[in-house]
C-alpha cells in the first residue's frame, strides 16, 4: 500500500496513468510473459498491473477503460529511475500508426502522461506538461487536423511549409505552437495586377510600334518589295474578263505612251503603263486615227489595240471630253472627233453672251479664255451636221445643269467654277475631292494664300507639259491665275469641273486641314495636315518616291 504522499494519489494523474503510452511498445518477451488480468485487479505492485494492462491494450489493440487505483505505466521505482526505458521517436511513430487503425474516437491516439518533474533528467522526446493539457483538451488528431490553410498537409510531405502541421507533430518534436499558429500573410494580388497590366500595355506598344513601321515601308516601297519578294502584282487582265462599255479618245498626236493612261483611266487597261509596255514588248508602232472608240472595261492590252485599230469600234458623229481639259484642249478634241474645222470652234468661243455666260473682264483683260470652265466633260453624240457652235452651246447648257443640281444661285456660279477647277486637277479620289475642297475654304478663311501649283501652271501655261512639278518660273510668275503670289481665288476657272468637283465646291468636308500633297503618283495617295511641319513631312515622302520613280511624271 503507497503512501498518501505518493505522487500518484492524484485522480487525474491516475486517470491518465491508464492510457497507452504512444511512444513506446512492448517487446515480444513481454506480450508472452504476461498474464492477462482484468483491469479491475488490485492486487500485487501497482507498475506490474500498469504494465499488463498496457501490454494488453497494445496486443489486441482495442483501449482499455481506466479504472481509479491503477498507476501509471511509467511510475518512477524507488530509486527515482523509470521501471521502462524511453521509447524512440521511430518506435513512437510505429505504435501512433497501429492505434491509428482503431476506431477515430480511441484514446490510444492521447499522448503519454508527461514525465514528473521528479524523474531522472530529460529527453528530446519529452513532452512540456503545458502542451499535453492544451492537446488533451483539443479533439482527437484523428477528426481535426491544425493547419495554416484549409487544406491538410500530408505528414509524408516532407515539402509541405513549416506553418502546417498536426496534433502528432506536437508530441514528436517535429512541430511547435508557434509553427502551427502561424498564418503566411495573402498575397498581395494588387500588386501582381498591376504588373500584368504593365506587361500588357508593353507588349500591345511594342506590337502596335511593328505594325505601324510595317505598314510604313509597304506604304512607300510596296513596289520593290512585291519585286524582291517575286508577289509583282499582274500587269494585265486575265483573258474573258472584259465587260461594261468605255470610251476612249484619241487625238492627233496621240501614241502608245499617250494613249496607254487614257486606257487605264477609262477602266480598260489593268494599269497606266500596261499598253505602252506591250506595244514596246511586241516592237509595234501601230497608226493610231483620231476619234472616239467604243471599247470594253477590263480587256487585255492586246484585246485593246484589237478594238482600237478596228474602223468598227470608232464612233461617228461622238466626242468625248474628260475632266480637267482647258478650252484649247476641248475645241481641239472636238474639232478631230466631230470633223469640224478647228477655226469654226475658236469662232464660236470667242464671244461667251452668246451661250449665255457672263463676260468676265478680268479675265479677257489678262488674256485669257472667258469660257474657261463652262465646257463640261461627257460623251457627246451629235445629228450628222451639226455645227461649232450648236456643240459649244451643248457643252455650256449641260454645265449649268450640272451647276444647278448642285444648288449653285446663278450669281455664283462663276466662284463655285472656278473652285471646282482647282479640286478637279489637284484631287485623285472622290473622298479626296470634298477634303481638298475644305483645305481651300479653311485657307481663304484664314487669308492664307491658297498656294495651289495647278493655278501657277495656268497662269504659266505648262499645265500639261506631262508633269506635277512647278517650275521656279511659274511659281514666282505675276499673274492673276498664280495663287503663290495674289490673294484668295485665282481671276477665273482654270478647268472644265465634272459633276463630283462642283459638288464638293458647294459642300466642303469638315476637317482642320490647310495643305496636302499627293506622296504616290501611281496609287494617288494624297496626304493632309493641319500644319507646315507635317505637311514638309510629307512633302519629303514624295520626294523620295519621285527619286524611287523617275520616270513617272514628277
């Protein structure tokens, strides 16, 4: 019978004294040596029973309900010195994995009873008392598992961070209380956010930056490159693609170089050098005859010359005038194409009032010619007969239609010619024609001079010496057709306007634009800015294209 001083009269040291030491197991000699006994057997030394019941309990592995009076299995001897010795961290593991196995409410899975204070020193694998009555009071490590996030972290994962751990790592060492409560701050996604965005926005600018100088060189030397890269587009038309109707003129001294842009801008050659390039190609030098031909859009060169040299294709009594002819021009065309003598059309625009159009003394006083503008542009057939001055007032009946469906007041009409004159023979496309109209408004309106190279070459007279470029002489010449040197408009009209001109004169597109300049002769590329930097920009673009082409008509 102990002492009432003994350690173990305490009730709950006792009550713990009857659980399963997780850290050890019994020998193979002791499970033999042992008599079963039941856990309510008193007799003998207290350590003894201890031991059987742990022996037995660890046999069948089924726990043992503790009962008062029983002494723990690792009760000091009276020596101080422990009737077992400590178990090692690898026989504690081996022996939490076999009552692992039991049911998840076993009370094998408890810790062992922390050694007394009174014991023989200490050993790494001893448990602080403190931390044994905190896991005691936690639920079994079988249903809860402590982890720094809501997932558990295997205890085989030896990657698995510092901060997770379970009930188990406590009680071998592996973890601690300060491990296990620490929570790795969230991320800061903000941050990564807007790195994204960044990194975004740099490949965007880069990849917009490649495109831009892409389109840029294909823009000014998509010729050479299509030529380096063998992708030259075709020259011609396939064969049996020609369909539609076109008109062409031909006038005394027409040859194959004149005649081969007339083909491409009336539709039927693919482009402006195509039926100069055969005839050169194939060594021919046919006889062209003056007058109009009926032919077909989209035909072959050699299709062409076919229909052009065939008496049955030219068109008797016809005369086609093309926009942008000035009145010499169209009396000439006029004369070959109607065979009237030219003296009879010079007679008949010599005195405008007949048909009805104003004088404009200015312009007689400068020596120019008063019907300037007024012979508009189409495809004329006329009764065999007819003479000079019946075609003349034709020409002039169908330009002040053309004036009046553009809502032009009569008083007008002579301004809104002579703006139209101008957009006819600076403008290349339709949408180019209102936004050139605009630049001459914003201009005037500003008290810019207008600055237009097709007046200074009227005035001049080399408005169709073939090329786009003004002379010094014509720049700088005092005339009052010579917008680089007068104020405002020029004294009058400088060419026959079609339809689309005299429209965008009544009805300029809105924009900010004060010059322009056509960079490619070929495409008509047409440049327009807002201020003299760009505006040299671009002028320097056409430069470079007229030293990449020659020979077209810069």
């Amino acid at each position: 019978m102990p002492d009432d001083s003994s350690p173990f009269d305490d009730p709950f040291a006792d009550l713990f004294g009857k659980l399963p030491d997780g850290r050890s197991r019994p020998t193979a000699g002791a499970a033999s040596s042992s008599e079963p006994s039941s856990s309510a057997n008193t007799e003998g030394d207290p350590a003894d029973t201890a031991a059987e019941d742990h022996a037995q309990d660890q046999g069948s592995g089924q726990p043992t309900s503790p009962s008062q009076g029983e002494k723990p299995a690792s009760v000091p001897d009276s020596e101080g010195l422990p009737t077992q010795p400590p178990p090692s961290r690898r026989a504690a593991r081996e022996a939490r994995a076999s009552a692992a196995s039991g049911s998840s409410g076993s009370v094998s899975q408890l810790p062992a009873q922390p050694r007394s204070a009174t014991g023989s020193g200490s050993n790494s694998d001893d448990v602080p008392p403190e931390l044994f009555w905190a896991a005691v009071a936690a639920p079994p490590a079988s249903t809860q598992t402590l982890t720094s996030t809501s997932t558990s972290v295997p205890r085989a994962d030896r990657s698995a961070p510092a901060s997770a751990g379970t009930l188990d790592d406590l009680f071998t060492g592996e973890r601690t209380t300060d491990d296990i409560g620490m929570t790795p701050p969230p991320a800061e996604r903000r941050r990564r956010r807007r790195g994204g965005w960044i990194a975004l926005i740099i490949v965007l600018v880069l990849f917009g930056g490649a495109a831009a100088g892409g389109w840029w060189v294909w823009s000014n030397y998509e010729d050479k490159i299509r030529e380096v890269l063998g992708w030259e587009e075709p020259q011609e038309y396939e064969e049996g693609m020609a369909t539609g109707e076109a008109f062409l003129t031909i006038v005394s001294g027409d040859t194959g170089a004149s005649i081969s842009p007339k083909l491409y801008e009336a539709g039927v050659t693919k482009t402006p050098d195509a039926f100069y390039d055969y005839l050169v190609a194939e060594d021919l030098n046919p006889p062209f005859v003056p007058g109009v031909f009926r032919l077909q859009q989209q035909m072959t060169s050699a299709a062409a010359l076919e229909a052009i040299l065939d008496p049955a294709n030219r068109m008797e009594n016809t005369a086609q005038l093309r926009e942008g002819l000035t009145v010499d021009q169209s009396i000439q065309i006029l004369s070959e194409s109607l065979a009237i003598p030219l003296e009879d059309f010079q007679a008949a625009v010599a005195d405008p009032s007949v048909f009805g159009v104003p004088v404009n003394e200015a312009v007689v006083a400068a020596g120019g010619q008063p019907l300037e503008g007024w012979l508009f542009p189409a495809t004329y057939t006329f009764d065999p007969g007819v003479t000079a001055q019946q075609v003349i007032q034709t020409l002039v009946d169908r330009a002040v239609q053309s004036l009046d469906t553009a809502g032009v007041p009569v008083d007008d009409r002579e301004r809104i010619l002579t703006i139209a004159s101008i957009i006819q023979r600076e403008a290349r496309f339709e949408a180019d024609f209102y936004k050139v109209s605009r630049v001459i408004q914003n201009r005037l309106d500003q008290g810019m001079k207008l600055q237009m190279d097709s007046t200074a070459q009227y005035g001049y007279g080399e408005l169709h010496d073939g090329t786009v470029s003004s002379s010094g002489e014509a720049l700088t010449d005092d005339n009052p057709w010579n917008t680089y040197v007068i104020d405002g408009l020029p004294v009058g009209p400088i060419a026959n306007p079609g339809d689309l001109a005299i429209d965008a004169a009544m009805h300029p597109e809105d924009g900010p634009w004060l010059y322009f300049v056509t960079v490619n002769l070929n495409t008509g590329e047409t440049v327009f800015t807002t201020n003299y930097d760009d505006h040299l920009a671009a002028v320097e673009q056409w430069r470079q294209w007229c030293t990449d082409n020659p020979d077209a008509g810069c």
